[in-house]
C-alpha cells in the first residue's frame, strides 16, 4: 500500500488504509510462518502477525468509535538502530531460521513505520494528525522490540 508524500487523508480514509497496510502486514506474516519450518522462527512471526492482529482491532474500533483525543497511548519519539538496512530484504524461504525470520520482521515492520511516517507528514497541523503520531509510534515500538530481541541473541559481543 503506498501513501502519496504531502497527502492528508480523511481520518476514516486514513483508518481505512491503515486497517488494510495493517491486514496486509498480517497476511505477510501468515505466509511466512506456512512456509518455515524452524520452530523459533515460526514462534517468532506468530508473535509478530498477533501484534498486527491487536493493532488492526485498534483501528477498527476507532474507525468505529471515533478517536478518542483522551487515550493514554503514548506520544513520545521512539528511536530504532535501523537494522533493516543490515540486512537484505528478501522474501522468506523454507529452511529460514529464527535470525533470518526476525530480519524477514523487521523489515516488514519498518515498512510500517515508513507508511505511517508518510500519512503523518501529510497530515501536519491537521485535528487527525495525533492520531496518525500515535500509529507511528506503536510501529515504531513494535520495530524496536524486534531490533531489541534481534540485539540481545544474535549481536552479542561474545
């Protein structure tokens, strides 16, 4: 799904092409784990297709409740070690292990992020422009917490 730089959406046009890059993220996923057959890699791309799974509902609910300008997400930046340009983006095979299904997640995920950083540029000063903040921000966590687990077993220094 590509979102045209300097486009402001409607917040419903916005939710829905959210909901769908979000659908999509989740069909990504899916195909990947049919098609892996290490058990770690697979248990890694179930837990990321869940967090898709969790923030499409989200977006759901607020497409059909409204947005709600009190919510306690967090707004604050969240930086990422940018491993996705580490590694190749390349479609995921059956023999992929864990290291390369997290790098497979990664790049998914920072694909994300590039979508909802692009919605939010165009959307600057707009009243759905928090929103849109907000999205990026979850992305951007669930980006780094698969950089972080991707630093913690497979970057050690020893």
């Amino acid at each position: 799904m590509s979102i045209e730089a300097g486009v402001c959406y409607t917040y419903e046009a916005a939710l829905e092409k959210a909901i769908v890059m979000e659908e999509e993220g989740f069909r990504n996923y899916l195909h990947a784990i049919q098609i892996v057959k290490d058990r770690q890699a697979k248990a890694i791309l179930r837990d990321a297709a869940a967090e898709e799974l969790t923030h499409k509902n989200k977006l759901e609910m607020a497409l059909l409740e409204g947005y709600d300008k009190n919510a306690e997400e967090m707004h604050k930046e969240v930086s990422t070690m940018n491993l996705n340009y580490v590694f190749k983006q390349q479609e995921i095979a059956a023999d992929a292990d864990a290291r390369t299904s997290l790098a497979y997640a990664i790049h998914l995920e920072k694909s994300a992020v590039d979508f909802y950083q692009r919605l939010l540029d165009g959307c600057e000063g707009a009243p759905m422009a928090p929103l849109f903040k907000r999205l990026l921000m979850d992305e951007k966590r669930h980006l780094k917490n698969l950089e972080d687990f991707y630093e913690r077993y497979f970057l050690t220094e020893n």
